[in-house]
C-alpha cells in the first residue's frame, strides 16, 4: 500500500478489522518491520491524539520517528504553484518535498481545509503534491477532505463495541461556535457506508455532504427520527460543505441547540453508544451526562486511534 486517504486503499475492510485485532492483542508483533526505516511526521495544523497515536504506532513497528511542525520548526512554505514569492514564505513546497524525503522512508501528511475556495481545498493539492513529488509511501493524518485513521478507528471500536451483527450507525450534525472542516464527517460516511452497518446521516438544511463520500445517500433533516433505534450515535460539527449552498462553502449556519446530544436524544436510541473523535466542546456538542455515562466510547475510540495507525503504517512497510 503506498497511499492511505481513503478505505478502498485498505481493500478488505473485514481483513483489516481481523488485522487490527491481531495487532491489539500485540502491539509489537511486527516490530522488526520497522528496524532501521524512518517515518516522517508532517503537520501544517495542531494536534494531540494523531501525532501522539501515529508516532506511537510507527513506535511499535520498530521505527525512528521524525516530528515536524511545519508552523513552529521550519521555514514557511509557499504551496501554490506560479507565486512570485516576495512575502513571508521562503520554501516552496516542491523543494521542500524531495528534501523531506530523502531522510524517511514512509510520510504522514496533517493539513486542514482553508475555506478560501471549495475548488482548492476538495482538490487536496498539498497531501496529492506530497503523494506525486515525495517518491515515498504517503498517507492521510487528516487532509482538507478526509480522516481516514480517525473513521478507521472508529470502525474499529464499533466493531468491538457492537451488539448486533449489523448495527444502526447515526452521525449527527451537532452545533458549534466555529466553522469546522467536513474532513471527519467526509471519511465517517464513507467507511461506514463500506462497511457492514446500516448508516444514517441527520443536519440541517445546507449541511448535506459531497456526494463523492456519500454517494446517493440523503440526510435524514429530522435529528429525532434519525437517532430511532440507533445502536451508535456519532455526533459531530462541520461547516457548509457547498453541495446545495456553493456560495455558503465553509460558513456556519446554523447554531440550534437544539442539535446537541443530550440524554432526550440519546433515550429515542437502542441504549446507543455515544461516539466523538475529540476535541468536543461540551454543551454544545454535547451534554455532561452523555459524554461521562457508561456508554460513551470517546476514550476507547481515541485509544484505537493508535491501532489503525499501526495497520496502515505496517502495510505501507511491507510494501517497501
């Protein structure tokens, strides 16, 4: 495998989830994989449990780890083509590449959505300039459009958690004070949506996502009707995605409270778990008692975090 954005580059996603088994019953396994290869760790954004999670997967296969946070440790970098660059960058990126990949042998890439233009960001122009220039195997820490360690986690837990042999998936849009990517929304449905489950999606108006991570798939506008019978609520904020609204592209627009996640919500599920990729903001996502009762998964769910990076970085090194 030389690139990971999206679960048809895992193939079977049963095999995966029986080799992320395999591996949590022993993290260090294929520990000699990595003996003497060298992962890089880009990040243009803030993190907490994917540089932790990855460097730590990377870790347990056995390889040296480099870090770089582009925006505390390195020069700035100019990533777009044909700029006279007489401003506050002094590297271009298409220089800075085959630099970084001289000293590795396996890149992650962490970048986020801008919303300076729809086009620019669907388009995934910095994680595709690293996967065309690097000469390495590359994969996704979250780019514009997708979080595919996070949904691979997440597919992970429900896998453990579940009840049912196919169970009721609900992701519901939740308001938040800020506008927010649709990276993780975007690779949730998709997995889901790959995987064994019965997947609805719930937002308002306005919010409905890219047809290319859904397909033909219609959200369901009334949240209460979507959370019926659920056996998994993932709740989670993202902005205007500009399927409907083109004009609206990464604008919040709503703030109804009334979309928050509380124990009114959760009593119309099957006894659902609740799940959150974190960072949450709670009453606004979600209330208190949701998020500490007994079925909230979002501190196993960021554990795993740890074991889909393990499976994807494994399958990049047997692939060297």
């Amino acid at each position: 495998m030389n690139t990971f954005l999206y679960p048809s580059h895992l193939g079977d996603l049963k095999k995966a989830l029986e080799e992320a088994a395999e591996i949590k019953n022993d993290r260090y396994k294929y520990q000699s994989l990595g003996k003497n290869k060298t992962c890089l760790l880009i990040f243009f954004n803030n993190s907490l449990r994917t540089r932790l999670s990855t460097q730590k997967a990377a870790m347990n296969l056995g390889m040296n780890v480099i870090v770089l946070d582009i925006n505390q440790g390195a020069w700035k970098l100019e990533t777009e083509r044909g700029v006279v660059m007489d401003g506050d960058k002094s590297e271009h990126l298409l220089e800075a590449i085959p630099v970084m990949s001289s000293y590795c042998d396996i890149i992650g890439v962490r970048t986020f959505a801008r919303f300076e233009s729809r086009e620019a960001d669907y388009s995934e122009s910095i994680i595709n300039q690293f996967i065309k220039y690097s000469g390495k195997p590359v994969f996704s820490m979250e780019s514009a459009t997708v979080h595919p360690l996070q949904a691979f986690a997440d597919l992970i837990t429900i896998e453990e958690y579940k009840k049912t042999v196919r169970p009721k998936v609900v992701m519901t849009w939740a308001p938040h004070p800020k506008a927010l990517p649709q990276a993780v929304p975007n690779s949730f449905a998709q997995w889901m949506l790959a995987a064994d489950v019965d997947f609805v999606y719930t937002c308002p108006e306005g919010y409905e996502l890219d047809p290319q991570f859904v397909g033909d798939l219609q959200p369901e506008y009334d949240q209460r009707k979507a959370l019926e019978g659920a056996d998994f609520v993932y709740a989670k904020n993202w902005s205007c995605p500009g399927v409907t609204r083109p004009a609206d592209y990464g604008k919040v627009l709503s703030k109804d409270m009334d979309w928050m996640v509380d124990s009114a919500h959760m009593a119309l599920t099957n006894n659902a778990y609740f799940m959150h990729c974190l960072p949450v903001r709670r009453n606004m996502i979600v209330s208190d008692d949701v998020i500490e009762a007994p079925t909230s998964l979002v501190i196993p769910e960021a554990a795993n975090r740890e074991i889909s990076a393990t499976v994807v970085i494994k399958r990049m090194l047997e692939s060297l």
